[in-house]
C-alpha cells in the first residue's frame, strides 16, 4: 500500500486495547501491563465485557463504549472476532490497528473467504492500516508505546528492528538490555496481511527518531499483492541516506533446487536475495551472532567511507588474528609513514611493531594507550581504528579503556574496540566504552567485521549514487529483427532455441559470437569447412542433449573438409550410441576460435520466481560448477553495475593481467554483461540464458558456445516480470514547439551526466539561483547523480534535446509513497527562456504524474521568479503564502 496512517502505529494520540485481560500470564494482561508502564502520554482505554477495570484503569464493554475515537487499537480477540471489530473501528476513525491474534489466513468465514480477506476488506473501505495479524506486537519507544506481548522493555534508541518473527523480536529485546542497546522501534511483521517490508522501510526512512534499520527476514512476500518492485524501491530509497542490515533465513532449502543451465545450478534462491539485498544497498548479516554486533555498531554514532584500517593492540596475536579476518572481508591495512613511526617511538619501548599492526606491548599500561593513540588519530588516509587489548598481569584493562575514550575525545574517526576477557575488571572497560558511544565487541574479529559492515555500507551508497560510464549504454539494438527471431522460434514450440537463430538473435545486440552455420549431413560439414577455409568445430544439434561434450556431441579444431566430415559421421555413431534416444537434428558448425591464452568465462541469465531476471558472472568452462566462481545482479543493469558484478570474482585478479599475461578486455566483458541485461528486459520469452565460454583475452571477448531456454510471456509480462523498473522507453516522444521547433523529449538516463555539465555551463547565474535557491557555480557530484540516477518506478526526470543533441530543459518529477503528492522542479537553458520549452516540459510533468496516480503537484518558487509562477498561473496552479517566508509561495495543482 503506502505509508498513510503507519503513523498511528508507531505515534499515536490515543490507544485501546481490545482483549485486555486480568488472567495472569494471559496474552492480554501482559500486553495491558506493557501498555499501561510503557510510558505512553495519551489515554490507553482498556476493553473487555466482564471487567469494570484492568489494572486499576477503568475497562470498557466494547468498541462502541469507549469515550473516544482511538487513534490506534491493539487486538488480542479471537480469530472469528477480528473483521467485526476492524469494521467498528474504521466507522469510528480509528486509523491504525496492531493484531495480535494469529490463524486469521487459515480460518473461513461462513461465505468460504478467509477471516484475513474480511478483515483486510473492512480495513480498506476506512483507511485503516493493520500490523500483523499473527505477531507479537509493535514498541515506538519515542511515544512509549509498546504494543506487544515481549517480556523485556527496551531502552530508547536510534535503531529500528523489523521482524518477520516475533520470538526473534523478544530475543533480540533480551540480548540488547544486557548490552545496553536502544531501539527507536521494534515491528514484529507476523503474516504482513496489510502493511510489509516496503512499508516499513519507506517509514523509517522519513522518521527522524530512526537512523538506522536492522531486517530478520524470512520471505520477502506475502500472497496479499506483495510486490518484490515496491521492496526494492523501498529499500534503495532509504539506504541512500541511512544503513540498513538484513539477515535472511532459510538460506540453503531453495539453493539445492535443480535448475537446467550453468546459470540456475550456480546462483540458487539465496544467491538471489544476495544479488536483491546488494542491488538494494542493504547489508547481509549470515547469522543473529553478527546481527547482534551490526546492532552494537549501528546504534553508536560515526560512519566510514572506506576500507582502509588502522590497528592498536597490546597483544601480537590480536592483532594478527584482526589483520587476517580484515583480508579475508576485503579490507585494507593503511601503511604508517616514517614520521608517525618516530613520533610512536618516543612514547613507546623499542620493541613494539614499528609498523600497522601497531603492536604497543602486553606491559602497556593506561598512558601509553592516550599517547599512542592521539598520535594514531593523526594518522592521513586511515577510514577508522581499531584498538584491542588483551589481560596482562601488569596493566589493567580498565585503565586502558578509559585511556582510548580520553584520547578520542573529538575525533571524527570511527573507532572500534575489543577487550578480551571475562574478568570484572573487563566488563567495567566495557561499560566505559559503551558509556562513552564507542562500539565495543568480544573479539578481534567481531571488531573488524563491525569496521567493514561500515565500509560495505560506504561502498554500496556510492554505488547507489555512481555516475556509469556511456560506452556499454549507447548500443541500439536491431529489436524488429530480434523480435521476428524469437516469434519464428515460439511459432516452432522450440523449447532451447537453435544455435543459428541463436546467433542471430547475439547480432541484434552486437554480443560477439563465433560465426555458426547448420548442417544437415556430414557433406554439408565438409561443404562449410571447404567454403570458410578456416579450422572448425562441429557440435550435435539435439532439442533433447544439453551437455553435448558429456556425450561426444563436441568436436574441435577440425583442419579440412575430409577431417570435418569423417568427424561428423564419427559423431552420429558415438552420440548415437550414448543416446540411443534423442532427435538428432544435424549439427552446428563453428568458427574455431583460437585464443590459447584467453580466460574462459560464463555469462548468464535465469528467472527467480519471486524477484525476476537476474545476471550471473564469473569463471566459465567444463568445471564451472566446481570452480563456483560468480557473482549475480538483477536486471536490468548499467556498466557501473556490470564491472561490480565483474570485481566481485575471484577470476578478476587474473583479468586485471599478472607476470606475461597482459590485462583482459574487461571493459568489453562489462559491454556484453549490458547488452544481455538488455536482451532479458526486451523479451520475457526468454527464460535461461548461458554463455559459457565466452572467451577474453587482451583482443577482446567473444561467446564461443551459448544457449537460451523459451517459453510463454504471459500478459503484460515485458515490465511486469522486473523487479526493478526499466528504462521506460515508451515515454520517448518528439515535442513541437511553437516557434522554437521540434525537440526530443525522454526520461533522464544515468550516462547524461555529461551533457547535465554541459547544460549545467550555459545556464545564468540567476536562473541556477532561482532553480537550486543556491548561487552554484558548479553541480556537486552527489547533486548530478541525484538528477541523472532516479528509481522510475517512484520519480521521473524527463529531459529536452535540440537537433543538435544538446540539453536544452530539464522537468524533475518526484512524488511520495503515498501517491498524495509530488513535487515537480523545471529548467530551462537561458538562452532558450520564454520560447514555450518549460510549457512543454511542465505539461508533460502533469500528464505523467495523472497516469502515475498522484492527485496533487506542487513546487516552492521564489516570489522573484515570475516567468516561472505566470507559467503555473497558465497551467492552472494555485499560488499560496508560506507564513514566515515572504521570498518563496507554493504553487499547486489538484489532478
């Protein structure tokens, strides 16, 4: 749905709780006594038919008695209960509902529609929203609010916990009391009948009280409209501007699930939600052990921007131990210059380390920790510190610590630290650290990975934000012909299609492959080897053979004519034999491509029911099983996408060229990596795709063998089957405008960043002031890809072209997730005002944003801007005040 009236849940005026009990232990005298000590300001109105009070609070008999309209209610009546009391609820106003009670999806009503499906129904027809049902409750510790059943009661905090399990919600309430640890919320999900994970995120994005989101996520779904688009969308909105960390369960069940190409077997349902959660900006935690730690980091202040670490220990060991689990997670030692060395050597024995590890000894005591460390916080390029320490007979722990908090006093770098041990001594070191906001874990390890869920997060935002480059992004492909392709195909029932049509089809997307050509008998082999003149390889064509080398259907590098067609004829004899009962349709004749030193690589395409296409890359050939090198992303992608799928291998060092062998085309993999990206979104007929090998070498790249699995579309299934929106091509249209000519008009793309410059160059001063309210001389990075990076399936940017193909306007659209508003933003080049371009392109604004659904536009203007607000005037905006500032009205239009 949206975010509307999710407020009432978490910031409500006023709460009843329906089901409240006097039974001691009962589900409803827990969730009254949490209620009523949780701290809530407003009234908490307590119903139940037999008793006169709960609590020592006056109870009332029903939902109709209660003195006022609830602003939230929380349910614990039995199943059949539930659609009745929603119903009374919404007829009164009440605008949100927290049910607990479980079996709701299960239970029918007496016209065979399910108890949730009623409710739900009633729910909608008020405006009402419902967390749950089935869950343990919600805890808003800014109202203090706590909603739920669990037997802890959190601390405030800047984190929010959202679960799909309520007992993981209670464990996680139990562990962070020991720790010390806030929430700003808890969401136990339960069945997500209403609201769901986009829900949440698109809330917590917005609220100020949260900084940062933890997920237990068990499905990424629910069978009531769950849209894996919204997620995503979702997601990628928030983890922008704050950190979030998921832990998925269930990681290995769908994995082991058979699939037919190198492709299917490879990636697996879980790699999947890898691939979701990366695409998403949202880090994976593998187990609650690393959740509870990614709390402890994302619960202190501080973030980093790199990978790059400096370590402080008393103790070798410790510090080994952390320079090994820092290489295993990709990060980076700094190297520590002469000069921080000389000053490190006046403050301590001629046997520490001399180096990063900074090793300060085991006799280390309180002083030695402050001098090595205000010196260390000096130190350039470092993105953070780690300090650990280990008990020594001759130092206390607790010295030590409070040594660290007084040397990092106002420093901006994060610091992370471990105190090994378990004395009392220990905890109270502890206790300093977490006293002092300074994240504080149990082991070396634990502290090196908090560093790197940070520099992960660095890593992911800026590629979120990342300006691609255009070179993969410009190939127009030949779609009319493609199309014919894939209907010819359809048309004939074949289930993989064959390898010249195939070839083909990789021309329409200028995907290199080698030269095919079919062959009926072992003559037409010879025919072919004659007419190239060039070495071949033939290759079985059977609809029913897929591995054709398992079973002798493969053979290379074949001279001559005579060679080729005894080889042919050898061929049906082998193949034959090994299956006796396949269709034999000829063979497959290639071009022998020859590259001895090239690196066999894979590239593919599968479909995951739940979240659509995805890409996977990596490390190809006979053994790509076995070797399980890969990556995935989900479609569609752009080239920065394509060469992070393509770094994030282990075959990419080799890529990169080491001792004689020279650097690979690895610019060239990225291009093909776009262009199958691009066929996938183009033709949901396609359901597998395999390359493997595609060959790569310092010449280039090109596909020597290839496969693709078809089948039915289905309805409206181009877009629909992708969880992340692609480029909408359909919006593409030509503008004519009245004596200014004709012009381009399109969606903003990421690789406009160039001409956005260029654009950015020819405008006024004063018309950049009036557009940004700022005098900017240049566009900041961040600002270029905010204009250029957009998510269209929530804002819109469209951008005007001359027949020169420059930029000569830009109409910004953005809207909420509730679809009530949207924001519209229009520049025009300088030189170009007051020729009817922002007309145009505000026109264009509002009919985009009627089809998208949203029933009001707006945009603050600068009372001095008065082209702009005559164009709004013309449009039929209305023009109001804003109290307080005499230099800015909003302008607004009701669709």
């Amino acid at each position: 749905m949206s975010i509307r009236n999710l407020d009432a849940l978490f910031h409500p005026k006023s709460i009843a709780l329906i089901g409240a009990s006097t039974k001691p232990k009962s589900i409803g005298a827990v969730l009254a006594e949490n209620l009523l000590t949780g701290g809530f300001k407003g009234p908490i109105m307590p119903v139940n038919p037999k008793a006169q009070a709960i609590n020592g609070v006056l109870a009332y008999k029903d939902v109709a008695s209660l003195p006022i309209t609830p602003d939230m209610a929380c349910i614990a009546t039995p199943p059949a209960t539930i659609p009745g009391i929603i119903d009374q609820l919404g007829a009164r106003g009440t605008r949100g509902a927290v049910v607990i009670t479980a079996g709701l999806r299960d239970m029918l009503a007496p016209d065979g529609q399910t108890l949730e499906y009623h409710m739900l129904a009633n729910a909608k027809k008020h405006g009402l929203r419902i967390a749950g049902p089935n869950c343990i409750g919600i805890i808003s510790t800014p109202a203090g609010v706590n909603a739920s059943f669990a037997e802890a009661k959190p601390k405030k905090g800047r984190v929010a916990f959202v679960a799909q399990s309520g007992a993981l919600v209670a464990t996680m309430l139990d562990w962070a009391l020991n720790k010390g640890v806030g929430f700003s919320h808890l969401v136990s999900m339960g069945d997500q009948a209403d609201s769901d994970f986009g829900d949440m995120l698109d809330y917590m994005a917005q609220d100020p009280d949260t900084d940062a989101v933890v997920l237990y996520v068990e499905a990424a779904g629910h069978k009531h409209g769950f849209s894996p688009r919204k997620f995503i969308s979702a997601a990628r909105s928030i983890a922008r501007i704050k950190p979030v960390i998921a832990i998925k369960a269930g990681r290995s069940a769908a994995a082991a699930k058979a699939a037919s190409s190198h492709t299917g077997a490879l990636a697996g349902a879980d790699g999947v939600y890898d691939a979701v959660f990366n695409r998403c900006g949202i880090l994976r935690a593998r187990d609650l052990d690393e959740i509870f730690d990614a709390i402890e980091t994302l619960s202190k202040p501080g973030r980093v921007t790199g990978d790059r670490l400096l370590i402080v220990t008393n103790g070798g060991g410790a510090g080994v131990m952390a320079v090994d689990k820092l290489s295993d997670l990709g990060g980076n030692l700094i190297d520590i210059s002469e000069e921080t060395i000389k000053k490190i050597d006046v403050v301590c024995p001629p046997t520490w380390s001399r180096g990063n590890p900074v090793d300060i000894i085991g006799d280390a005591p309180g002083k030695r920790f402050y001098d090595t460390m205000k010196i260390c916080n000096e130190v350039p390029d470092a993105d953070g510190t780690v300090v650990l320490y280990c008990p020594t007979a001759v130092a206390s722990s607790l010295e030590g610590a409070e040594a660290v908090v007084e040397a990092v006093k106002g420093t901006t770098r994060p610091i992370f630290t471990n105190w090994l041990g378990s004395s009392e001594e220990t905890q109270k070191a502890r206790d300093a650290f977490r006293a002092a906001n300074i994240p504080t874990y149990e082991t070396p390890e634990k502290a090196i990975r908090a560093f790197m869920h940070l520099a992960h997060f660095s890593r992911i935002q800026n590629l979120l934000m990342e300006v691609p480059p255009s070179k993969g992004e410009n190939v127009v492909p030949d779609e009319k012909k493609a199309k014919s392709i894939i209907d010819k195909a359809m048309g004939e029932k074949q289930l993989w299609l064959d390898a010249v049509s195939l070839s083909d089809l990789f021309a329409c997307y200028q995907i290199p492959i080698a030269r095919s050509k079919a062959a009926k008998t072992p003559a037409d082999v010879a025919a072919i080897s004659a007419d190239w003149k060039a070495p071949i390889v033939i290759k079985i064509m059977s609809p029913e053979i897929t591995h054709k080398s398992d079973v002798g259907g493969v053979k290379l590098n074949l001279e001559t004519p005579e060679e080729a067609k005894a080889a042919a004829e050898q061929m049906l004899v082998t193949v034959g034999k090994n299956c006796p009962k396949a269709k034999l349709d000829g063979f497959l004749v290639q071009e022998m491509i020859k590259r001895p030193r090239a690196y066999e690589l894979i590239c593919g395409v599968a479909v995951d029911n739940t979240f659509g296409p995805y890409l996977l890359f990596g490390q190809g050939g006979v053994s790509v099983e076995v070797v399980a090198d890969s990556s995935l992303a989900l479609a569609p992608i752009n080239t920065t996408l394509a060469m992070d799928m393509i770094t994030h291998t282990r075959i990419y060092k080799q890529l990169k060229g080491f001792r004689d062998r020279p650097p690979a085309a690895i610019n060239d993999v990225a291009d093909v990596l776009v262009r199958v990206s691009k066929l996938i979104c183009d033709f949901p007929e396609i359901k597998e795709l395999d390359i493997n090998p595609l060959l790569c070498d310092e010449k280039g790249v090109i596909a020597v063998d290839a496969r693709i699995k078809l089948g039915v579309a289905g309805e409206g299934a181009r877009d629909a089957r992708l969880a992340i929106k692609p480029y909408p091509k359909e919006l593409e249209a030509h503008e004519a405008v009245s004596g200014a000519g004709e012009f381009f008009v399109r969606p903003v793309r990421p690789e406009d960043y160039k001409v956005f410059t260029e654009f950015f160059a020819k405008l006024a001063a004063e018309d950049v002031r009036l557009r940004f309210f700022s005098p900017l001389r240049t566009l900041p990075t961040s600002l270029l890809s905010r204009l250029t990076h957009i998510d269209y399936d929530r804002d819109m940017a469209f951008v005007m072209f001359n027949d020169k193909n420059e930029l000569v306007g830009v109409g910004n659209f953005s809207s909420d997730p509730n679809k009530e508003k949207g924001e519209y933003a229009v520049l025009v080049r300088s030189d170009l005002k007051g020729h009817g371009l922002g007309t145009a392109l505000m026109k264009r604004i509002v009919e985009y944003a009627k089809a998208y659904g949203v029933k009001e536009i707006h945009g603050d203007v600068l009372t001095e801007n008065s082209m702009m607000l005559a164009l709004c005037k013309d449009l039929g905006f209305t023009v109001t005040a804003i109290p307080g500032s005499p230099e800015m009205v909003v302008t607004s239009l009701k669709l």
